[in-house]
C-alpha cells in the first residue's frame, strides 16, 4: 500500500491543475507531502488523495525564504518519522506581466526571480541532500523534477521577465542534472507547451480552436512525470517536452 | 492477449540491442512485424518472442527501395489479415566512418543517405497513411517513432556523414510530427546517447569507465518508446533524451 | 587592385540574389569563380563585375558530380595560374516542395539530397585542402562560408525534404567547422531568415505586409559573410542568423 | 571626426579585456561613456579613449540600483548635450562559484541575479527609449548589444548560479529583441566562448594548450560588435558565437 511506504514525494506548488494531478499520481506508490505559500492552495488535493486511500500531508512553505523552507522539512520530518525522500517536484511558478518590455513593473521580476530562481534553487539546495541519501534503497532512482515552459526555451515579446525566471530555472536544473546524475538522482525538466486543465483554465472554451482535448489533460503530464521517475538509471531522460497534439509549434 | 489484438507494430532495424528490445515490449501488447534487410538480423527476436507466447513475423525488406517496402507490406497484410497499423518504428541507422572529413569515402556518404534518409522517408510515407487510419480505434495514439543518436543533434568532428544523416531525419521528424500530430499521429523521436547493450557492444568494457549500468540498457529504451506510444493526445511528447547516469554530455 | 590579388574566391549557386551579391562583395579584394549548372545562371554578375573593374570568372559545374567538380577546378587552375583560394562559399539550395508529406515526390527529396548533401560534401571535399594550404598566406582566415535558411533549423509541416537537406548541409558544415578550425580554417554557417530581394523575389510585394526593407537586402548578407571572412583566428564566428527586423519568429 | 558625432555609445562593464576593447573600438565613430560600479574600474580606458583624440566620459554608477541608472543618465544628459544614443552595450557579469551545488553560497546566486538579471532589465528599460528615439537619425540601426557567454546556454556542472543569470539575461535579450526589432531597434547576443585577453587573463598562459591566439583578441569581439551594430536593418543578426579558432565546443 502507497501510504505504508517509508518513502515520501514532495511537490511544491501543488494546488489544483499540474500540482494536484502529479501528488495524486505519486500518492499510488508513496505519502505525498504538498507545500504551498498558503494552505487553501492545497487542501483541497490533501484531502481527496486521503479520502481516496492515500496519504497526502500539506505543508505551509515559501520557498523564496530559506528559513520558511528549513521549517517546512522539519514539519516533515515530525509528520513522517523515518520516512526517506523518493521524489522532488518543483511546481511553482510566476512572474508574467504580458505588456511592452519598457512598461514592465520591477517588481514583476522581482516575483519571477523569487519563485523561478531563488524558490527553485533553495528547494533543490534542501532536497538534493535527501535524495542522494535515498539512492540506495529507493524502489527508482531518487527523482528530481521540473515544470517548465514554452517560455523556458523561448523568449516571445511582452514575456520578458517570466521567460527570464524559466530560462534561469533551466539552467539550474541542467546544471544539476549533469551533477547530480553520476550519483545516481535522476533531474529531469518539462517544457509544458499549452494550455493544461485544471481550475483556472476552465474557462478557456477557445484553446485550439475549441478542440477536443485541446487543453494538456493535468493527468497525462502526471503520468509522463511518473513515467520519468520510474526510468533504470541506464537510460534517465533530462528533457521531455508534452504538448497536445493540437499545438502549433 | 497481445496475440490476438487487432493492431500490430512493425519495427525496421530490428536485431539486437534497441530493436530486440522494443519488439519485445511491444509484443507484450500486439504482434509486431520486424523488417531487416536478411532475415538473420531477426530471426533470433522472432523465435525468442513466438517461444514466449508472443507473435513476431520477420519480413526482409530494404527500405532504400520503395519496391521492397510495397512487397513488405502486401507481405504483412497475408499475414496479419484484418490487421491495423498502431505503432511503426525506425530503428535503423548507418553511414559512419570516423576518419578526417577529406579522407571519408563518398560511399559512406551514400550509405548514411540511404539508411537516414532516403530509407526514413519511404517508411514514413508508407506507414502513415496506415497510422492515420488507425486513429479512431487504436487503443493509444498511434505512433511513429525514431531512433535518433548524439549525432542527430551535434555534428563532431570526424562523424560529419553520420551527423548529416542523422540530423536529415530529425528534421523529417519533426516536420512530420508538425504535420501528423493534429491528425492524431503521435510522431516522437528519441536522443540516445550512449552506448546500448546488445550483442555488438558486449565487449565494450570500459564504457563510463566501466560503471555499473554504465551502457543503456535496451530494455529500459524500450519502456520509454512505451511510455511515448501510450501517452494520451493531449500531452504527446516530440522528443525524449536518453542517456546512462553516469555519461558526460 | 582586388583583381591583382594571388587568392581568390569561389562561389556556387551564384545567380542573382544571394550569391551574385556576395560575389560582388568579394570581388572588391579578390578575383571571384562564379560556379553554376549552367551559365546562364552567372552570366549576368560575371560581366557586371568585369565591367566594374573586378575580376570575375564563370565556369559551369555540377557539384552533385565529383568529375565534373574535378574539371572545374582545373579550369580555374588554368583560369588564375598561381591563384590560392582565400574563400569558398557554398550557396546552392533546392529541393522544396510545399505539399502534404504522402504526396511529396521522392525526386523531390533526391534532388535535396544532391544539391544540399551531395554536393556540399563533394565542394567541401574539394575546397577544404586549398583552402588549408593558404592558411599560412592569405590575408584573412580561409573561409567556408554556408548559406542556410530557417528550414535549417526548424522542420515545418510541409517542408520535410527541404529540411533534410538543409539540417544535413549544417550539420556537415559544424562537422567540418570542429575539424578544420583548428588547423585556422574559418567555416561557418548563416541562417537566412526571410525573403531575399533579387530577380526571383521581385514579384513578392507583400513580404512582411509590404513594410520598407522587409525583404533582406541580398548586399547586406554579402556585409556579413565579408564580416565573417575578415573575423581574426581568435574570435571565429561558426553562425550567425540574418533577418528583416520586421521579421516574426 | 568620432568625438564631433550627435550621437554616443554607453556601455557598462567597461574595464579592460571586453568592456574596453568595445569602447575603444566605438570611440572611433562616437563619444563614448563608460559606466562601472568604481571608478577605477573605467579610468584607465577613458583616459586612453581621450588621449588617443577620441572622447571618453567616466561615470559611476550601480545597474542594480534604479535610481543610481537614473542619475547616471543624468549625469549623461549633462557632459553631451544634445546628443542621442547610438549603442548601448551590457557587458557586466558575475556570479560564479565553481562549487558542488549544494555548498554554493546563497549570496553568490544573489549576485548573479543582480548584475544578469536585474541590472540588465533596468539598463535595458532606461536605454530602450533611447534607442527607439535615435532611429530615424541615427547613421547606423541603434543596438543594444549584450555580452554572454558559454554559460548562457549550456548549464554545466559547478556552473549553476552563473549559468542561470546568463540564461536569464539571454531570455530578456531575446524577448525584447522580438519587440524591438520592428521598431529598428537591433537588439543582439554575443556568446563568448573562450578566455579573453586582458589584464584578469594575463596569467593565464596555458588557455587551449597555450596555442597562439588561443585566447580571443577582446580587439576582435570588438570589431565583430561593430559589424553588428552597422548591419542593414533589413538584415539582423540576432545571436553570435565567438571561440578561438583551437576552442573545443
């Protein structure tokens, strides 16, 4: 049973939509710890894995605060004694004002650099510790993954500053992975082209032209997330890129 | 049953190592069709898959010549009557000689041709019309999938022939996932990189400086060609990487 | 006088356009070989430039025929007794037709084979150990300038022959680039991103909706590859990209 | 006469190697203002500049502070009355820590965002309107010329806090170049790839097998930034690479 595993996933930035369908998918193998900047973000998700047989704990974190973090894992440490980390999922996100480049609040970086790449690099400075100490029992290789997007390899007009804290967020992943992967954690990094379902996308009825299943199903990026953490470290993949099969690209 | 689904895949460049291992995989679900220019590349893949309860059928076919690929496929429907077409694989590869660019013999440019690009082509116009009509029952997307290598992303020194064909069928690839992926296609090609295990590379012993599990393993590339061949459409992935823990990249 | 110079410049695909332009350019500091299928291709920049006081040659070669490649060097031996070539530059392209990709005609992709593939293979072949031989002469770094185009790093829907042969003409051209900077020859790739003015593009009014220089100035691509030419040893350049600042991409 | 011209070139990151060579090379055709957080950091070059009859202006000032940006600009307005901006040139950096990632020191991702990011953004949106006002008098495109690096697209091991400001600053460079091309703005990217001769790197005699030329001339990143900024609008570059002709890449 997942919720008698002695390894636990950690997500950050887990409410509904990407967050919520990834700690519902991890929850079938292990406890799943969610953080979020406040608790109504993921409560709803720590209760219906519950309800559902599962074992899912939420967790008040800011990531952007070191103090706040070191809080957060000693909160967990009480909650799941003896319990070692399988998985990292680095879901948190921010940081877009679409308007010209000279308009631009500072203060809008200044959220994006916060969550994209001081949150990041605090989260995966707190994690990496403990995945490497899993790496010799944990049932797969001790994972650590990252959302990313279109605009973490692309810099459009009006998206300056969010593709500023995703191309950043990258290259840390990247720099961690080709570190980290001799010690057998397996970094991995997602560019998410497309609109994904999930609460606050209900309301987009024109995504793609309106098309049946024109919007990212939250659920198969769950799976592939899954699919990554479950790779023989012979064969570990760094990069995928999930689209639906309606996107221009 | 794998044996008794109505959907079969056909794998090109199926001996040992990548293709053995995908045929297999994919035998767990449908009976699946090797092609290799002589049977003995197979046929060892073919007895180990029907002595296993699955359904292999070899078929020799050259798919530099459009001629052989029709007699192939008029082959393959006698023997899969009633048949469809759920996952096509393009594992075959060639046209290597590490020598100074000046040196390289025109021939193995003609190879690497061949094989990349000219062989590519045909199979892909043969087995997309094929994918195509499977969409409305396949049990996932149908796929199209390509194996690709360091050198379908990097021209080094001394690989330029190999590069140029291998970086000819990224881009068929990628111009065909653009153009089959709206149609329900699922087209994804995968970046190994590194050495496989298998038969030809069995001696290689100093691989990553002999690391355990220091070669890719076959099998864990043919669990991540399944994972793309049963993602959902809505979340398709257009391109994996592939490489052992412990590979400098 | 660039007509007195002891090293020259060979140029294929030297029509109007792109390689006219370039020709011109060079001919400022060196004589200049217009290579082409058929001479009426050169013709008209061959006088030109004589008629300007540069000194320009045309000689008919096809570069998908070693022979015939073969021949037209000795001609240019005989042509420019003594000269040393200080520049070759590989501007020949075709292979394009927009249409679904079942119904390309696989001549079509043959003849991308030849002119992007084959023929480059064989020019680079032929060029390369003329060009290193003036490396210890010539007045800037022997050069192996390539042109290229958004298909040749991008596979759009519709463009797969085109594309093959463009990702493989760059990626020989890096290939080549790793081996031969080394020994101080300069190879280097551009990305033509747009429509390029010159006869065949006269008729196209409406490029970029008409805007004032929204078509490139085939004399500003010849700027560039002159810019890439005179760069010093320390500072190669391996490619850069060129396109209409009212260009979307 | 250069120091006769309307318009001026700023650029900060301006001591020797790059930063100085650029000013230099500018300071043939405009005044130039050199901006650093000491200085020290510019003297030596401004007084070069101005003893050599070209003109050279020092000022102080902190990109990571807006209201030091301001006052500089101030400052500017001030010594050249009248004048218009022509180039501007972000050439500062920092933040490298060559550690395990888990013992990188907080402050120095802290200093990688300011002078990448942060400080790139507020010079960026200082000088932009400038840039966008001198274009239809300017007598080349106005450019914002950016200096990156290696690590602005690969992520490397015990590289992670460098490369993610470096990616950041290519994102935001990328961005606005996507914006501000349509208005005749030339926005470009330089990535250096290799050792730059200067006072820091003297010592350094071993660079790329201690081959002649085997570090790059900061003379010859200067004349390449200057056929950037002379390019036809109607043919941008967008990105350049610069290795030594020995660099491994």
């Amino acid at each position: 049973m997942a919720s008698a595993s002695k390894f636990y996933t950690v997500i950050i930035g887990a409410g509904g939509g990407t967050g919520g369908a990834v700690a519902s998918r991890f929850a079938k193998a292990y406890p799943v710890v969610l953080l979020a900047r406040t608790a109504a973000t993921y409560e709803g998700t720590v209760s219906a894995i519950n309800a559902a047989g599962g074992r899912a704990v939420g967790v008040v974190a800011d990531a952007g605060d070191r103090a706040s973090l070191d809080a957060a894992f000693a909160a967990i440490a009480e909650q799941l004694p003896g319990h070692q980390l399988a998985a990292a999922i680095y879901n948190a996100s921010g940081g877009l004002q679409p308007k010209p480049f000279v308009e631009v609040d500072p203060q809008v970086l200044e959220a994006s650099i916060d969550v994209n790449i001081r949150g990041f690099f605090n989260f995966a400075q707190k994690t990496l510790p403990l995945l490497e100490a899993s790496v010799p029992t944990s049932p797969h290789p001790p994972s650590l993954l990252v959302t990313g997007a279109t605009a973490s390899v692309k810099g459009s007009a009006r998206f300056a500053t969010f593709a500023a804290g995703k191309w950043a967020k990258r290259a840390l992943t990247q720099s961690i992975a080709r570190e980290y992967g001799p010690k057998g954690v397996h970094v991995a990094h997602a560019v998410i082209d497309g609109v994904i379902t999930g609460p606050r996308t209900e309301a987009y009825t024109g995504v793609n032209g309106g098309a049946p299943d024109g919007k990212i199903s939250a659920d198969s990026i769950a799976e592939t997330y899954w699919s990554l953490h479950t790779q023989h470290r012979s064969g570990f993949t760094w990069e995928v890129d999930i689209r639906p099969y309606v996107e221009k690209w």
